[in-house]
C-alpha cells in the first residue's frame, strides 16, 4: 500500500504488537487447534481494522480486495497467476477476429479470450473453456445479461450453478468474469467478492471513535489523522478529553516558527501528563522529524498520561519514522448515505448529545433529517458534475454548525414558551452554513429543495 499512499507506511514492530495483543485478547479455546483457529480469525479481524481505518475511502477497495486474495492463495485456493488475471485480463492477447462486434466491445471480447484460456487454480481447471462457443449457440442471452444494469447480481448464463458448486474459487471465477466484459461493475463485484470470501463484516465501513484509538496509544505512540479537504477532528479529541479530564487541551497549528511554542506544550504534557495536539503537521516536516527523538527521551521520565494527537495532510517527505510509529486514522467521508450515517452517529452523534435539547422528539428528528441530509450531498459528488455544477468541500464542521444553531434556536424558544420559526431554521442550513460555499445558483436551488423537503 505504500506504492499507492507515502502515508500508509506501516512497520514490523506495529503487527508485532498486534500480535502480542492478539495472543492476549483472543478467544481461549481447550483444544489447541481451535486455540489456533481463534487467533488467526482475531488476528485477520484486527489487523484489517487497524489498517483500514488509516486509508482514504478511495483506496480501501484495493486493500481489502489485497487482503482476501493473499489469503485465498496462502490457503492453496488461488494462484498469484489467477490474481494476474484479474488484474490484466486480455491485455496481453491479439485476437481481432471478435464474431460478437455488433454488441461487444474488442477490449472485452480480449478479456474473454483470455478466460477461457485461463487455468484456474491449483488444479489448472480451463473453467471457461467453452465460454465462446457457449455465447455463440446462446447469443441474445448472454446479450440481455451483459446489458443488464446490475450484471453481477444475476445469474450467469449456463454457469451459474457450476459457479456456486465451486466452494474455493467460485466467487473470484465470478467477478473474473464480471471484470471482462463488465468493467464498469468492477468494483461493486470486488466488495462482493470480500463479503462473500472474508465475511459480511468486511464489507461494512469502520469507522474507529477517538475512545477506540485512546485504547492503542502510549505517551511515547502518537495518534495521526490524516486529513482531507475540510475535515478536522480537533473538536471529536475535545469532546473524549472533557471525559477523561483532560480538557483543555494544548494546542499549536503548525507552521513558521511555530515549533518553539509546539516544544513547550509537549514539555508541559510530558511532565503533568496532558494531552496535546499539533495540527497541519505537514508544514513542519523538519520537526515532525524530531518527533521520534522527542516521545523517547533518554534524561526524563515521561508521565503516563501524557498523549500527543496529530493531523496533516498526505506528503510526501513525511518522516517515515513516525509513520511507522503512529496509529493512523483517516478523516475522509465513507462511500455511501448508510455508511456516511453510520460514521456521522458514531462519532458526533451520541445518547447525551440527543437528550440535551427539549422537546426531545422534534430535536432527535431534525438531528437525524439533517444528518441524514449531510450524508445525501456527500455521496452526490461522487457523481461529479451531475451530483454537483460545482465540487464543494462539505465537511462536518458544516453539519456541526447547523446542529449548534438549532440547539440554541429551539433552547431559547423552549424557554420563552415561543414556537420554532422553521423558516429560520431552513435558511440558516441551506442559506448561511451550507449555502455560503454555493457560488452556482442551480446547486443553490437543489440544497434549497432538499432542506424544505427534509427540514
């Protein structure tokens, strides 16, 4: 993963203590051979957690789909020559003679020779042999399949049960066959293929709490955000440290000539064990390279509730020691209204922050509609121009604000005994704390539609 991100750096040391951690933590068992099962089951389990939850959501897919594939060969099921197919299909084959041009294209008719040439497995079986002749006799068939709109969710044309027989290898002949003549769907069968090989929980998002990452750290172990666009996790560190009395905590936005005041917090936190936090490391790379020599002094003795928190965004000359050092996390929103819900309830909202504001039923209500809203014009940029004329950096600082305008908008009308202007509520979301990045006015009329249908 390093290849894809500098930031993914990992190193021996931290699976060495995950897998002290997993000898500890893992199931007992009387038998040492379920002894053993427990362990590697917990040890797949924590070790894809731990790396997961520090990769960007564009790059997630291909870890977990690195992940299953090393195991299913590992396992004797798979062949690193099956991974290449996957990834190369038809590229390597000439074949101009493509008696299907009237509705397949030449790459994927290449695709397909190179299937049907393909020995799958350890035991080398041509699993689609016959793949060509069988679209030939059954033309219009394998057409209505290949232009279905979900192809990968309906059965296959005179393999589908051959295909579920096959316990081994069967979900990754599957999407090898989706991958060649239905690229576009590519991805959608990848997570299908995760779910079905490594379990359904693979497949969900993880979204870690700042209570999750506090379990992992030491004084001399930093936690590292990584930062996209707009987001900025310094106030979830605020809220999990005015519950382990650690509020306020110290912090410096890094840059020129900021490391001075940055060294004294982290003296201060070292001899009082508080907490600090450093943001926008990134533009201070040549301290960030200190950092290693600074959590392990030789001539102190560091206070075992001290914790230092960083954020930066990716670069490249990032110290690669405290790479390997820290416990990452990244900030980017998961792909999807279900997972971008699951993370919004997760991390800002919980059962204190939904009792705090009276009447409790219309405060739960809105809060649920305007993160469900939140989550809805995340996924939309995924469409690009047609989610948005214009890309806008919505994060939740935006949804913060809104439910903190809200609190106080329906605390003050509570306590006057007055009614809620829901007008005020609406412009003040679509207008004011979404609405001020809107430059394009169709992208302001449809946030406008939304906050009136919803709020």
């Amino acid at each position: 993963m390093t290849q894809v991100n500098w930031m993914y750096n990992t190193s021996l040391q931290q699976f060495l203590d995950l897998f002290d951690y997993g000898i500890d933590f893992s199931p007992k068992a009387p038998l040492q051979k379920e002894r053993v099962q427990n362990i590697i089951v917990w040890m797949n389990r924590k070790v894809y957690r731990y790396i997961n939850r520090g990769l960007f959501e564009r790059d997630k897919i291909t870890f977990k789909l690195l992940m299953a594939t090393k195991i299913l060969i590992k396992d004797g099921k798979l062949t690193p020559a099956d991974v290449g197919l996957l990834l190369k299909a038809g590229g390597g084959i000439d074949d101009r003679n493509n008696p299907f041009s009237s509705w397949m294209q030449q790459k994927n008719w290449l695709n397909l020779k190179a299937l049907s040439k393909h020995k799958f497995g350890n035991d080398h079986s041509m699993f689609f042999k016959e793949l060509p002749d069988r679209i030939n006799r059954n033309e219009q068939v394998w057409k209505k399949w290949v232009d279905e709109a979900e192809p990968e969710n309906i059965p296959v044309p005179d393999y589908e049960e051959k295909i579920n027989s096959d316990q081994n290898v069967g979900h990754f002949i599957h999407l090898c066959l989706i991958r060649s003549i239905r690229e576009d769907r590519t991805l959608l069968a990848c997570g299908q293929f995760i779910s079905a090989t490594m379990g359904d929980e693979y497949g969900l998002p993880i979204t870690d709490q700042v209570s999750d990452l506090f379990e992992e750290t030491r004084p001399d172990r930093p936690v590292l955000y990584l930062l996209s666009p707009g987001s900025d996790p310094t106030s979830s560190i605020d809220e999990y440290a005015k519950k382990k009395k650690q509020f306020p905590t110290g912090k410096v936005s890094m840059g020129e000539e900021m490391e001075i005041p940055a060294m004294q917090l982290i003296d201060q936190g070292m001899t009082a064990g508080k907490w600090v936090v450093l943001s926008n490391c990134h533009l201070s790379l040549e301290f960030m390279g200190e950092m290693e020599e600074i959590l392990f002094p030789k001539d102190r003795e560091v206070h075992p509730d001290f914790r230092l928190w960083i954020t930066c965004e990716p670069h490249n000359d990032f110290p690669l020691g405290l790479l390997q050092l820290a416990i990452k996390n990244a900030t980017d929103p998961p792909k999807g209204v279900q997972a971008g819900l699951s993370r919004t309830f997760q991390t800002m909202v919980n059962q204190d922050f939904l009792e705090k504001v009276e009447p409790y039923d219309k405060w739960r209500s809105i809060v649920f509609a305007l993160c469900f809203m939140h989550s809805v014009i995340q996924e939309r940029r995924k469409f690009g121009p047609l989610g948005f004329c214009i890309p806008y950096a919505f994060n939740f600082a935006d949804l913060e604000a809104s439910l903190t305008f809200i609190d106080k908008h329906m605390t003050t009308s509570f306590n006057l005994n007055i009614p809620l202007s829901w007008k005020a509520i609406q412009y003040m979301v679509s207008d004011v704390q979404y609405g001020g990045k809107i430059t394009d006015g169709l992208d302001r009329e449809m946030f406008g539609c939304y906050t009136q249908f919803w709020i």
